[in-house]
C-alpha cells in the first residue's frame, strides 16, 4: 500500500515551500512504505519525475528535490511494495508518458487482470511488473478517446469486473491542464479490515493560493480538510484553482457536482 500527496498552487514555488505544512508528516509515513518514492511535476511545458526505490525519509534525493523543483503542480507518492514485488526503479511510482503522470495506493490481483484489454503496443511498453502500471496503461488507453475523469472511473470499473480482489484504486493523474484524483476502495478488504476505516480516504484542502490532496496518516480535521466520497473524480485546474468533483459514470461524460475558486491564479 501507498501514500499519495498532490497539489496546485496559484503561482510556481519551491515544492518544499509549497508543501511545507504536510510535507513533515507526508514523508514520516516512509517509515511504513519505505519502499520507494517518486515526484512527478510541470517544469514550464515538460512534464518530470524524480524517484527512487528508497525510503523517502533517509533518502538523500528526496530531500534534494523537494528543495530544488519549482513548480505550480506535482504529486508526490511514497511506497509500500505487495510482498514478492521488486524494489526496483520501474515498479515505482509514478508511472508518466509525456504528457501524463500517475500514482496509485491500493492493489488488486491477478496484476494482469486488464492485460487482455490493453493494445498490444501499449502492454508491450510497460517496464515494471505491478498492477498499478496496468491500471496507468488503461487509463492512458482510454485517454485516447475520452476525458481524463471518464477515463480514470472507467479503468477502475474494468479493474473491478476483471479482479478476484482488490483493496484500493486510489489514485493521482497529473496533465497539462489539471490535477485528478479518485477515490475508491474496498471497505471488506483484508487490508482494511488489518489498517481500519481510516486507511484509505483521500482528503482535499482548499486555500486561497493552493489546494492539497492527500492520503490519510496525519491530522486533517474536518473543516477544512473534506474527504472525496467513493468513486467520485476531484479535479483541480491549474489556470485558476477552480476545483470540480465529478460524479463519473463509465462510458458517460462526467457531471461536475460542486465547483469552487476560492484560489485565484
């Protein structure tokens, strides 16, 4: 399992900066997931990732991009590897082609419950092994024909159909335009069952200036913290802050259900 951590800001900073009140007790949970980290974000118009299959906590290179990227978009992820799964480069998070980054938290088995519907060339570029880089594939695959909210609740619709289990689909996607997260998990799995209630909602905090989102695993009280309800898409658009939840139905266009612009580019 994994922790994710994403924001936006109204104009480009030093992520350490932007960051600075979660970022402490984000990168103390790599005490747990310690087996990898990654940082993906907008550098003017090329999209980037740092990462390693290190504990973010005493890596050397997390410390170094935080206070080096500057940016007004990223997503953060830190690891906890399925047991049996390599601590190597290409299982870590997140996943990127050149306009789009990823970061899933959660797992589902057999890791290639979806391989069957992926195009051959795209299956054939993958560089790692875990399900989590299936379920990027399929996303970048439906974003070929579809919007990016349509296209993460479909590819977490084919994942539940096609899985004997799964625990959690929570995920981040980072494009040009906007950043997305999904929300989705199964309450009767092992794992919650082992973690609690608690493990895997996903929490968003609007600020004049900003808007995080984050996994749980540090105080995020309610206000002003709200949590994204159960297969619902938050979006947050980097032109002006504006945040959308979009009530995603697969194979449908998304219905925007609350709006707000609090944070003014």
């Amino acid at each position: 399992m994994c922790r994710l951590l994403g924001v936006v800001g109204a104009s480009a900073g030093r992520l350490a900066d932007l960051l600075a009140t979660e970022l402490p007790a984000f990168t103390e949970l790599s005490t747990d997931h310690c087996d990898g980290w990654g940082v993906a974000h907008w550098h003017g118009d090329e999209l980037r990732v740092d990462k390693e299959p290190t504990s973010a906590r005493t890596s050397v290179g997390f410390t170094d991009a935080l206070g080096r990227i500057t940016t007004d978009a990223a997503l953060l992820h830190i690891r906890l590897a399925n047991p049996g799964s390599p601590l190597v480069l290409a299982n870590t998070h997140p996943f990127r082609s050149a306009t789009v980054a990823f970061a899933h938290n959660g797992d589902f088995s057999p890791a290639g419950a979806i391989d069957e519907l992926l195009a051959p060339p795209l299956l054939e570029a993958a560089v790692g092994t875990t399900d989590s880089e299936r379920f990027f594939l399929l996303v970048r695959q439906l974003l070929q024909r579809t919007d990016p909210a349509t296209a993460l609740s479909s590819a977490a619709a084919a994942v539940r159909r096609r899985a004997t289990r799964y625990s959690g689909l929570n995920c981040l996607l980072l494009t040009e335009r906007s950043l997305y997260a999904y929300a989705d998990h199964d309450p009767d799995s092992a794992v919650s069952r082992r973690r609690g209630p608690g493990f895997f909602p996903l929490n968003y905090l609007v600020e004049p200036g900003r808007v995080v989102i984050a996994s749980t695993g540090w105080d995020q009280p309610t206000p002003p913290w709200n949590q994204l309800d159960q297969r619902q898409v938050l979006e947050v658009r980097r032109s002006d802050l504006r945040v959308s939840r979009h009530l995603a139905r697969p194979g449908s266009p998304p219905v925007a259900s609350r709006e707000s612009a609090r944070g003014i580019r």
